[in-house]
C-alpha cells in the first residue's frame, strides 16, 4: 500500500508529510483490501482544503474531503469522515451474503396446526 501526498499552491513541512502518512496508514486497521491512498493539500486563499482518496482493490473508490484554517485539523475530518466510509462500506460487504440467507428463513411461513 502506498500513501501518496500531493500540495497545492504550496508546500508542507516534512514534519508534517509524516504525520499525514503515518495517520493514513492506520486505514488499514479498518479495512485491510486498500490498495493507495492519495492525499491532496489545496494551500487557498485563506482555507486549506484537505482531501482523500481510499482506493480499495478491484473497484471502489471513496473519498472524504474537509475545509480548515490549518492543514491537521482538516485532515483529521476528513479522515475521520474516511474512517465513517470505510466502516459502512465494510458492514456492506459483510452483510451482503448474511441478508439472502435470513430473509428465506424468516419469509416462510410456520406450518399450519
């Protein structure tokens, strides 16, 4: 897996490429199929704008983004909205095979008496 930290307009401290990548890694405590992590550092006129792009393997791709006045605090929601993503995104997966076989058990109805 690879993190790959892209500015705008401007440039981030070493100090600060570290902790963003150090962060972005721990995606895969929550989902071990991601495959790259792009994230990009927009320097505005007043705002810096955050955003992240999760690719995981085969198809998806999800994406988080967030407004601040510093380039931490607007990572950090955006990567706790990643975090959300990716959380759903999971229990979808998991739960994809679990709703067929329940739904057939309990739409049957009990034998008549």
């Amino acid at each position: 897996m690879q993190v790959a930290i892209a500015c705008r307009h401007g440039n981030l401290r070493d100090d600060l490429r570290e902790q963003i990548t150090r962060k972005s890694e721990k995606l895969l405590t929550y989902f071990g199929r991601v495959s790259a992590i792009d994230v990009t550092v927009d320097f505005g006129n007043e705002r810096v704008r955050v955003e992240i792009l999760v690719d995981t393997e085969h198809r998806h791709n999800l994406v988080a983004a967030d407004d601040g006045e510093d380039v931490l605090s607007a990572f950090d929601t955006a990567m706790h909205r990643m975090e959300q993503q990716i959380k759903k995104y999971k229990q979808k997966l998991q739960d994809h095979r679990r709703d067929r076989r329940s739904k057939g058990l309990v739409d049957e109805e009990p034998p008549p008496e």
